[in-house]
C-alpha cells in the first residue's frame, strides 16, 4: 500500500498520487507521454531502457511491468540500456570513455533525448519507489 492515499484524479495509480497537485500532475503526465513516444529514439529502445532502469530504481509498480527483453534489442537498444546500467552502478557519473562509446553510435540529438530520457524516468520510479507504489 502507498503511504498516502490515492487522490480521484488521474488514470493510473502512479498519477493518482500525483494528482494531489492536479497541476503537477498534468504536466508530469504530458513529459512522460512526450517522451515515451517515438522521437529521434524508438519508443520500444525506450522502453527496453525502462525495464532496465526498473530493475534498480526501488519501485516494485515499475518492475512488475517485466524485465528487458533481449530479444528486441538491436544494437542501439543494447547500447542504451548497458548505458542506463552503467548509469544507476556510477551513480550519474558516468566516464567519458563510456560517453565517447554513445557517440560513436548515436547522434547528438538522440544522445540528448536518451539523457532526458533516463533522468525522467527514474525520477518517476524513485517517485514510486518513495510513494511505496505497489503494482
């Protein structure tokens, strides 16, 4: 059980916690919708990072959605979340050799939209993870 209640705003369990601040959790809602979609960065690489993300940010909500799936990575998928794993073990700071490895595969901009990316989502699944969201 979450450690507040749910409010009636919202469509998920995750945006009824936010929907205390109805505000806040619009905008948090139309980001994350933004993000999840197709940009210079597939959305199923997105959400392979995700999955990835989840499996160490502490919220037991985000996990429950499953685990990576290596069968849809291809090698921009595999770089991405080996990059997202390196991420969350060094704590956001991240070598630039393992930069200089992104660059050599992804352009600027998707670079940019993979960071964005990995810094939303797991601000939502710490999120979570505080809220004690259960799946």
């Amino acid at each position: 059980m979450a450690i507040i209640q749910k409010s009636d705003v919202g469509n998920t369990p995750f945006q009824k916690l936010l929907g205390h601040n109805p505000d806040v959790m619009k905008a948090w809602s139309a980001l994350g919708d933004e993000l999840e979609n197709d940009g210079v960065l597939t959305s199923t690489l997105k959400e392979q990072v995700r999955r990835t993300l989840a499996q160490q940010n502490g919220c037991e909500y985000c996990k429950a959605k499953g685990k990576p799936d290596p069968s849809l990575f291809d090698e921009k998928t595999s770089l991405a979340a080996g990059f997202a794993e390196v991420y969350l073990k060094q704590n956001g700071d991240v070598s630039s050799s393992i930069i200089n490895v992104l660059k050599e595969s992804f352009s600027e901009e998707e670079i940019s939209e993979l960071f964005a990316f990995i810094c939303f989502t797991t601000a939502q699944q710490h999120f979570g993870a505080l809220m004690k969201l259960q799946p």
